[in-house]
C-alpha cells in the first residue's frame, strides 16, 4: 500500500480504561472503520501490551490498520502495522530503525514549518492539527482552524515537490469534512465523533470518496 492509497479516516482510540477503549475500538471496527490509532497516554504494563496485542489481531481480522501512538517498543513487540510520533516523541529517524522500511510512520504538525521537518524525517503521513478546540488532548497546540489549514494548504500546493497525505485532526466534526476535503486535506484523524457515533463512519466515507 502506498501512502497515497491510506484510509481517508483515522480512529484514534479513546477511553480512560483499556476495557472501554477495547470496546470503543470493536464498536468502531464493527462499523467500518479500517484503520485504528491507539492512544494511551497512561503507563505501559504487561496489560497494555496484552490489549495491544489483542486490538492487532482483532484489526486484522477486519483487515484493518493498527498503529501505536508513541510506545514504539510496544509496535515492534506485537508487529503493528506502524506508529504515529508526536513533535517531542522519539525521532522518526530513530523508530524508523528500530520498526524497519515497511513499517508506517505518521508524524504530528502544527505549523507549516513543521511540516517540512516530517518531509525531510521522510514520515509516511502527517497529521495537522488542531483544526478546534478538543478535550481529547491535554496540552492542545494553538488552534489552526479554517484559516490556518487554508493558508498551510496552499503554501503546500506551491511547493515544487509532493508532500506526504495531510490528515486533518482536533475536534472535526461532520460538516467540516467536505471544506477540508475542498481545501486538499487527504483524510481526517477523529476521537470523539466516532467514539460517541460509530456508524457516522459511513458518511464520512461518502463525503471523502
């Protein structure tokens, strides 16, 4: 699969227990979803790696992605199809060798200039963000909102090389999908919109063909 050829949505799992993000990755798959970001900002444990381990095999079934947010250990021991890396996580250059070429990286921007540095750390994709304001994350960077995405878009399309597909991220909603896709946005990472409605995964799928 070539990076162009990646879903167009993003799960990123939610939940404060690995029991409820279990069940908020399942009731996503069930509902289309075909690729999952997992999210645990608290501890790694034996538990941890055992539900990460459980979530690859279950995405598998449902011939489906499953990336790791950070832990990029965790990814190497259960063989994940990749890891998304956040601007202060460990360096790509860094989990690329320990995860191999054949191994999906994605990478965070906030800025324009954050973007060249995932082009030159040769990230598989990019996810750019906040498009608003989101509780999701704890320490939220400054929101970019239409105004921003339009401006880093465009300077993108200027650019005499291609940049990586762009994954907008932060507090979508259904109806800002069709101006992100308007404005070049390959896809969108979500949380809260499919944690709390899964079977809008189906329209957002239409809207993104």
């Amino acid at each position: 699969m070539t990076p162009s050829e990646y879903p167009k949505i993003q799960y990123i799992s939610q939940g404060d227990t690995l029991a409820i993000q279990s069940r908020n990755i399942r009731l996503a798959l069930d509902a289309g979803a075909d690729w999952i970001q997992i999210r645990w900002k608290q501890p790694k444990d034996t538990a941890f790696r055992d539900f990460c381990t459980s979530i690859k095999k279950h995405c598998a079934s449902y011939q489906a992605l499953c990336l790791l947010n950070d832990h990029v250990d965790t990814a190497r021991a259960i063989d994940a199809d990749g890891v998304h890396l956040g601007l202060t996580d460990m360096p790509v250059s860094d989990a690329r060798a320990l995860l191999g070429t054949n191994k999906i990286i994605g990478g965070t921007a906030n800025t324009a200039a954050d973007i060249l540095q995932r082009m030159e750390e040769r990230c598989d994709y990019i996810g750019l963000g906040p498009w608003r304001y989101t509780t999701t994350k704890k320490q939220l960077s400054p929101i970019l909102g239409l105004e921003g995405f339009t401006e880093i878009m465009t300077y993108l399309q200027q650019l005499d090389r291609p940049a990586p597909p762009i994954y907008a991220i932060g507090g979508i909603r259904l109806e800002d999908i069709p101006t992100l896709q308007q404005i070049g946005i390959h896809g969108i990472a979500v949380s809260t919109l499919l944690t709390e409605q899964p079977r809008q995964i189906t329209s957002i799928k239409s809207i993104l063909q």
